[in-house]
C-alpha cells in the first residue's frame, strides 16, 4: 500500500483513513506493507508493516524500467505551486521557499538516498516524482511479500503504476478526493488531473470513497463504470474521550468548522444563519477555521448587521476543535463538493445533530442527519431552525445519530476492498 | 492687535484590548492588555509627557508667563496617569498652577459619541469636566471633541452644555476661500466661536518636521517663523498637534525640543505675535463670519472626513452594535459596565479596522495591534459578545 501520511503525522483526513483502514483489512485477514515517503518510527505499526521510501537507495538498473515514467512525470516538476491540503496561513510561506527551490536545478539522482518530507507543499512535485522511484524500487525488492498494490491519492499513483509495471501485479488506486473538490468546475489543477486520470487508467479498478467520487471519477475523468466501486470510509473513534467544556453562553450555538474555501460553502452557511436569526433572536452562529474566504465572509456577516449574534475563531487545532463540538447544538457542513466529509461524522459522535448538504459523499451513508442541497439556504435555516425549536427532533437526531456513527467500522469498510483485491486476483 | 498664536496638545493613550477568543465569552470579563498599556504609557512618559512638560514649564518661567499653551488630554489618559505614572499628573499640576495653560473639555472615552448618542456625550462631557477639576485642579472652559470631528449639530449640543468656544478642523471644504486664520461662529448659535487649526503649519511640525524628503527639510525656528510671519495681520495662528510628536513621533534626536525652544523664545523676542490660549481668543477677538458644517469633518487624513472610523463596513457594524447597547445599558444602570461601555468606545478600536493603511504608507505613527482590519474586527465584536451577554444578565 502506498500512503503520503500515517498517524500520528497527519495534516489532513487521508492519514486517518489510511490507519482504520489497515487496522480493518488486519482484521479481515490481509496483511498490509505500508510505504510512506518519510516515517518517523513513532507510527502505530500493530496492523502494517511500514516501509520508509527515505531509506531506500534508488537502484541504477530501475532506470531503464521507470525511465519513461519519470520523463511523463518530470513534465509536472517545473514551477509547481499547488498545495493540496496545506493551512493556507503557511501558503506565502511555502511560495517563498518554492521560489527559492526552483533556483536550484534539481534532478532525481540514481543510487541515492533522498529524503522525503512528506509534507504538502514546496517542492511537492519533485517529491511525487522522486517517490514513484523509491516505491518502485521497494516494490522491486519486496517482490515476493504482497499480491496487489494499493495507492492513495493522486500523490502516490506514480509510485503505484511504477511498482505495477516493474513487478507486475495489480494496482487498485483510491480517489479520497478528485481536483473537482479541491477547486471549483472551472478552476481546476490540470497537472494534478492528468496524475489522477493517468493513475486510474493504469489501475485494475479505482476505489472512490462515496458514490459522489465514484461518478465524478466516470464523467469527468472517462474511467470505464464497470471499473471503479464505491468504498465508503468509515471512521474510528477508539481513543477519544468525551470532553466536558464549561458554557460561558446559555444561547445555542450553531457551528460551521472547516476550512472557509470556495468548496465548503461558507456563504451559504451565513445566509441560512440570517434567517434563521430573523426568528430567533437565542441563537449564536459560529465559524471556525481559516482559509481564503474568511475575510470575505467577515465582511458579509457585518454587512447583514450579524456580527453580534456571528463569531469566528480562526484556525483552531486538536483539542479546540474538540471544545468546539462540545460547545455546539448543530453542526452545518455546506460543503459544495465533498468527496466523503468526516466532520459531521464527528460532531454526531459527539452527540450534536448534524446537518450535510446532499453534495457530499457521507450523506449517501448517514440516515440520522439532515440533508439539503447547498444552494438551499431556505431548507438549511429551516433545518437549522427545527433542530433547535423542537427538542424531539433534536433527541431524535443527537440518539440515533450517535449510535449511527458508531456503527461505521472500518472493519466493514475493510472487507469491501477485500473483496475489491480478490476481483483483480 | 498684534495676531495670536494658539498652540493646543492633545493627549490620548488608547487603552488596548488583550487577545479575546471565542471561547472566552461569558467566562472572562477582562478585556484589555494591561501589560501593553502599562508599558505603553511609561515609555511615552519618559520620552515625551515628563521632558516636554519640563521644556514648557522652564519657558514659562523664563518667558515670565508670556508662553501659553493648551492642553486636550482624555479621561481614560488621566486614569491611566493616576494608575501607571502619577509623576505626569504632578506634572501637568504643576503647569496649571502657572496660570499659562489652559485645560480643554473633551468626551472623557475619547469617543464619538457626539454623532451616535446625545445623552451618553452629554454624560461624557460632563465625566470630563469634573476630571479635569479632580486629576488637575483646572475648570474648563473650551472644547474640542475627539479627533476635532465637528457639525454644526455638534456645536449646537456643545453650547448647549455651556461652552463659548470650541476647536475644529481649518478644513478646505468648510472654509472655501476664507482663512482658518480667524476666529468664526456656529451657524446655529452665534455665541459660540470656532478656533480653526491651521493644517499646513501644525503638520509642517508635527508631521514634515523630520521626513527628510520634505523640501522644506531641515526645519528651523528661523525658517518656521518666516511662514508665521506671513499671518501678521491676521487674528490667529492655531497650532494643534498631537503632544506625542515631542519626543515620540520626532525623537529627541531630531531636535525637536531645541527647535521649540528656539521658536518659542523667537516668537518672543521679535514681539510680532502674543501667546494665547483659545478661551482667552475667544475674548479678545470677535467672529468675522459663521462657518456651515453640514458633514463631520475631522482633523484625520487627506479629506479630512470621518473615513478613518467609520469608512468601511465593519467599523460601521461595530459601531452601530456598540451604540445599539445604551437603552439596555441605562437600566442595567451599573458603573462597572458603564466603564467598560467607556472604554469600548475610544475612537482607537475603530480605527484599528481601517482599511486604508494598506495603502497610507504616509505618516503611520499610530500602533495598531492587528495585522488586518478583519483581525480588529474578530477581537472586538468577541468582546462586544461578551459585554452584550453581561448587559443581558443583569437586566434578567
């Protein structure tokens, strides 16, 4: 299996996922060798076996095998500033640094070490292309210990479809997210598209982690249906502690947490709060979290005359985040495009009635939250409303959901991929 | 009659807010950075308060009273004197007990109260009056309102509480062809007199006088006078400026207390020009016409407007949502809200949110905390929260 991250080094979702989901293929039976680019040693390795692509010399005669790959992916090298998943307050920090990289004329070197960072950002690229070397160098070396490949992410698919053309065996790639998500329509990262596109067509079949995903993958990138299946992650709470947090506001607070970019739908969410504070005046709306639309979305609230009644924290981080799922009453994701959407799955688990919008890929599993589309701020503040107005519904929600959510288990998730590697056997 | 020169010094320490989560609503009712405004106002003390009062009151002693200056310093200033650096409050004694300086009335929060709520400035105004009495031992008998923002409305309020005479803005755009050099009235209420500061000369000096790429650089007492002396055989030369541009604004270093010192003593001895301070021009000079000032007009920036607090929109939202709270707030009735109501009201916060200072990269001697308007913005509408939700209580 290739990853780009393994907790507890995490900087977005695809970490967790790729952890429960070791953890629920162990139980199932099928034992994982997991290759990241840069390990530290500290990474729970009870499910997997962990392989450090830093620790691997690139082998000379690998060049002619990978050599054509490396020319396709050397192309996306030049001037790269894209960043996946990067906090956006480090964004100028990391254009400054890449600015400074491309100075340097740099070039994969056979028969060395390189030593990945495993980070989003920089010299991003290079590390896509250099990782593709090392893993199919590993893949090379292990030959004999697995029977499919797996990849997570268009970061990793270079390295898959180089270890499947060395070695032979099948490649399942995994869409946890499509450019499509990450930009709107119009707007996407074409170098990161052709990567996804030329991953899913080497692969034997595509995971996609929602029905969402999965059609996107068949419409907008051409993947043949019959090839890509439907996956829904799960999600696992073992370790986590409800918190007890002192209220300092007797109102209910309803809260959207999140990056504030085009795709999350923050407008969205501050239109339905004006309605619904034009009928109760008890409510306080909150927006945590950074990204490029926060100061637009200052000036919208104070524009509506709200912001008495509308607060933002900023970026909050582990245990705030906790604090502020305790604090809420409703959680609101209006996320225009969401591959799958953790959040609400973790807000319900800490028993605050959820409302999703019908464009992300956890509304396609989840029975015991409120679904609208984003564009419908009328039926969001009517949600919205009701889970605050009508106890009984709210009980209803906070209940059933909490028991809905913990029933997600990766085990079950797991055995679908099982079976997803039986296929291509 | 020999023309007078009018030199007037406002002090104001912002008093600054601490950091204030979201989280901390309804838990924690400490709003400001004690620390900041504590050392804040001792560096200004050392550096500006303690020598130029010194300056001021070596001069008059040696002018033998013939100096006169004026002082606006504001309420949450004179509280934070008393607290941090009680040696300026003896200080600023001292110089009344001279008889040569006179005290000006301003709203005590250095607030803008004079455009959002009339009860609440008459209540300031009055606070200010009698701290003035208190920290300084002085009676005041002129105005000049935060910032110098002035309407004719404003001046009709300021009558009305017993003031004969009030300091403004010598704008363009309210004195068309006519000189800020005289002294004029209200349009609403001709007893009342209006002492216009003269922009180009106060900013020669509080703002040009170091900046090297002036032409007019470097300045000289012997230089600067030759621009006074162009107003011999008007009423009045007002001087305003900021007291913080001795010492702070222009450092020791750049010789502002020694070219103040040399003006001061060339002004006396050419004899051309008397000192005075405004209520004593108000005396001795009549109105030579009304002024109509319709729109606010202030002492700040290129247009001389109110732009700087309540040009965009989250300085408007946070204005109206502070002011929306006084009704409550009078029932509530309670003087540790009413303090914090005060404080919450200092032009400073809203100034902070400006957003202009992307693009003024003129003279930018004012700290501001916050690196966008929009962090400003955050910090103080949590704040706000939290004051509502007390407000709140305590008329459950």
């Amino acid at each position: 299996m290739f990853g780009w991250e393994f907790p507890p080094h995490i900087a977005g979702g695809l970490g967790t996922a790729c952890y429960g989901m070791t953890k629920g293929l162990a139980e199932n039976g099928v034992e994982v060798l997991f290759v990241m680019p840069s390990a530290s040693g500290d990474e729970d390795q009870s499910a997997v076996r962990i392989l450090n692509a830093s620790d691997v010399p690139v082998a000379d005669n690998m060049a002619l095998d990978v050599d054509k790959y490396f020319e396709k992916v050397q192309f996306y090298q030049i001037g790269t500033n894209m960043i996946p998943y990067a906090d956006p307050d480090d964004f100028a920090e990391i254009v400054e640094n890449e600015r400074m990289m491309m100075d340097k004329n740099y070039r994969i070197q056979y028969g060395k070490k390189y030593k990945f960072s495993g980070k989003y950002g920089a010299n991003l690229m290079e590390e896509v292309a250099r990782y593709a070397m090392a893993g199919a160098t590993l893949a090379l070396e292990h030959k004999d210990e697995f029977d499919v490949i797996h990849a997570h992410d268009w970061l990793t698919y270079m390295a898959g479809v180089a270890a499947k053309k060395v070695t032979g065996k099948p490649l399942v790639v995994h869409m946890h997210a499509t450019s499509f998500d990450r930009g709107s329509e119009k707007n996407i990262d074409t170098r990161v598209y052709s990567l996804e596109r030329r991953g899913m067509e080497a692969a034997d079949k595509v995971i996609a982690v929602s029905e969402l995903t999965r059609n996107i993958c068949i419409n907008k990138y051409g993947i043949p249906p019959e090839k890509v299946v439907a996956v829904h992650n799960a999600v696992d709470f073992s370790g986590k502690e409800a918190i007890n947090v002192e209220r300092g506001i007797d109102d209910k607070i309803v809260t959207f947490l999140g990056r504030i970019t085009y795709q999350k739908g923050p407008e969205y969410f501050i239109e339905a709060a004006a309605k619904v504070l034009k009928r109760c005046p008890n409510v306080r709306f909150v927006m945590a979290g950074s990204g490029d639309l926060m100061d637009k979305c200052v000036l919208h609230v104070a524009r509506l005359g709200l912001s008495d009644r509308f607060h933002f924290t900023g970026f909050l981080r582990g245990a705030a985040v906790t604090q502020m799922f305790a604090l809420s009453d409703v959680y609101v994701m209006p996320s225009i495009s969401e591959p799958f959407g953790i959040s609400p799955l973790e807000a319900m688990q800490t028993n605050v009635p959820s409302i999703v919008s019908k464009q992300s890929g956890c509304a396609e599993i989840l029975d015991y939250c409120l679904k609208v589309d984003f564009w419908d701020v009328d039926a969001m503040a009517d949600a919205i409303y009701g889970l605050l107005q009508y106890p009984a519904v709210h009980k209803l929600a906070q209940e059933k959901g909490y028991e809905e959510v913990n029933n997600l288990k990766w085990t079950a998730a797991s055995a679908k991929i099982k079976a997803v590697y039986e296929s291509v056997l | 009659m020999k023309p007078s020169i009018c030199l007037t010094f406002k002090i104001h320490q912002p008093t600054h807010l601490r950091l204030y989560r979201f989280f901390e609503i309804g838990k924690d009712s400490h709003y400001y950075d004690d620390f900041a405004n504590r050392s804040l106002i001792k560096k200004t003390a050392s550096d500006c308060y303690l020598p130029m009062n010194q300056l001021l009151l070596n001069l008059i002693k040696s002018t033998k009273g013939k100096l006169k200056v004026a002082f606006a310093i504001s309420g949450g200033t004179l509280e934070q004197f008393d607290r941090y650096c009680p040696e300026v409050l003896d200080s600023f004694r001292e110089l009344n007990a001279t008889g040569c300086v006179e005290f000006l009335c301003e709203p005590y929060y250095h607030s803008f109260a004079a455009v959002a709520d009339d009860a609440e400035f008459t209540h300031q105004v009055n606070k200010h009056r009698n701290a003035i009495k208190e920290y300084i031992g002085a009676d005041v008998k002129s105005f000049v309102n935060t910032d110098m923002v002035y309407t004719d409305a404003i001046g009709e309020k300021i009558a009305d509480l017993g003031f004969k005479t009030v300091l403004t803005e010598g704008a363009k755009h309210i004195l068309g062809w006519k000189s800020p050099n005289y002294v004029y009235s209200c349009v609403y209420n001709p007893k009342l007199k209006l002492i216009l500061r003269n922009p180009g000369l106060s900013d020669d000096i509080s703002i040009r006088f170091s900046d090297r790429n002036w032409n007019g650089f470097p300045l000289t007492a012997e230089k600067y006078y030759s621009w006074l002396e162009q107003a011999q055989g008007d009423q009045v030369v007002n001087l305003c400026m900021n007291y913080k541009v001795f010492g702070e604004f222009h450092p020791k270093e750049s010789g502002i207390f020694d070219f103040f010192e040399s003006l001061v003593n060339m002004v006396i001895s050419k004899d051309c020009f008397t000192f005075a301070t405004p209520s004593e021009i108000a005396k001795k000079y009549a109105a030579v016409d009304s002024i109509d000032v319709q729109d606010p007009v202030s002492c700040e920036n290129e247009e001389k407007d109110m732009a700087k607090w309540l040009g965009n929109e989250l300085q408007k939202e946070a204005f109206n949502k502070l002011y929306a709270l006084q009704e409550k707030l009078a029932i509530a009735n309670l003087p540790q809200l009413w303090e914090d109501y005060g404080l919450l009201q200092e032009s400073d916060h809203l100034f902070n949110m400006n957003s202009s200072f992307f693009t003024d990269k003129g003279n930018h001697r004012y700290v501001n905390p916050y690196d966008t308007p929009f962090e400003a913005f955050i910090n103080y509408m949590n704040v706000l929260a939290d004051f509502a939700i007390r407000v709140d209580e305590e008329l459950n």
